[in-house]
C-alpha cells in the first residue's frame, strides 16, 4: 500500500516487475502543491497563473516521464497568462526564489549522485522559471524538518511540492493543487 507514484518508482529502480495496482485507496485529501511564505502573498498569485498557463502537452509529458496517468487527470491551461503590474513588478524584485524540496521523495522531487534536483515537482518548476524569467535555487543539505524551521523564521522562500494543513497555513500560503497521488494496492500479478 502506497503513492502510485513512489511505489511505481521503487518498482523500476528496484526490478520488480510482477506486481499490479489492484485497488485504488479512495482516501480524501488534498493534493500536492507548492507553498510561499506567507509575507509573498504576491508569489501564491502568480504561481496559480503561471501553473494554468503550461500546455496540457508539457503536463502529459512530465506525467508520462514518471507515472503512468490518462490525460483527463491533467488539468487543462488557460489561454494565455496576464500579471498584474503589482505582480510583474514583485517578479521583478524577486529575481530568485529559494526553494525547498524533499530530497529523497523519488519520482516526486529527489537528488540525483551529482546532487541535482529531478522529478515530478523540479519539472513543473523548471515550466515555471521559464515562463516567469526567474531563477529557482533548491535548498540540498537541509532536512525537512531545518527547511520547515527556515520556512517559519522567513528564511526559506517556498516549497516545491506540500500538502496544506491547518498548522501549515499558520506559516505558509498555498497554491492550486497541481498534483494528485492516488494510494493504491498493489499485489503480485498472479493473484486475482
């Protein structure tokens, strides 16, 4: 029992290929999305836009690079992104954003041997920077739990992939979901 997304991960670096999803966990909570801090009100804004604007094709791709998924689950863009100038401007002032991201959460976001940041969340991101012309710098030699304290002391920018909470929100602002992961069963697949 697990994220479809990790344990289908975990099956292929691992060559474990005889088992099936044979039940989905329909279990209700929100989804994945990025947090900001909560004096960058602005940022949650421009997030929110800057994820309906990348093309359904550019999510297929990063779905399909990771998990396997329909089409229907990916939400479909807007046509066209518009800032405000408030929001252009913060950009504008906040040319790098300090990120933090879990570094073992593999295929969501994790390092690589050459302590580089991949996955599910690092690519959305990546559609991100270039849509919006800023840089994301990924916080790499801190636990969850230092960046949590970062985060609640103003000194981490953001997160790239969290799930709200009511303690959370006392610190954080949070953005649309962009990424839902279902709990599934899995069992070998010869078992009916």
């Amino acid at each position: 029992i697990g994220p479809l997304a990790s344990c289908i991960y975990l099956c292929g670096e691992n060559g474990i290929g005889n088992l099936k999803v044979a039940a989905e966990l329909k279990i209700k909570k929100p989804g994945q999305c990025f947090a900001v801090r909560n004096d960058w009100p602005q940022f949650v804004s421009i997030l929110d836009k800057a994820l309906k604007f990348i093309p359904s094709n550019e999510r297929n791709a990063i779905y399909a690079k990771w998990i396997p998924v329909s089409a229907r689950s990916v939400p479909k863009p807007q046509n066209g992104m518009v800032l405000t100038a408030e929001e252009r401007a913060w950009l504008k002032a906040h040319p790098q954003i300090t990120i933090g991201s879990d570094n073992q959460w593999a295929p969501i976001e994790y390092l690589d041997e050459k302590g580089r940041f991949h996955g599910i969340s690092i690519e959305y991101l990546r559609a991100i920077e270039k849509r919006l012309g800023i840089h994301f710098v990924f916080e790499k030699d801190k636990t969850w739990n230092e960046m949590i304290s970062m985060a609640k002391s103003g000194k981490l920018d953001a997160f790239s992939c969290i799930t709200p909470t009511p303690e959370r929100r006392e610190y954080l602002q949070f953005t649309s979901s962009y990424l839902h992961i279902p709990i599934v069963i899995f069992t070998r697949k010869n078992v009916p």
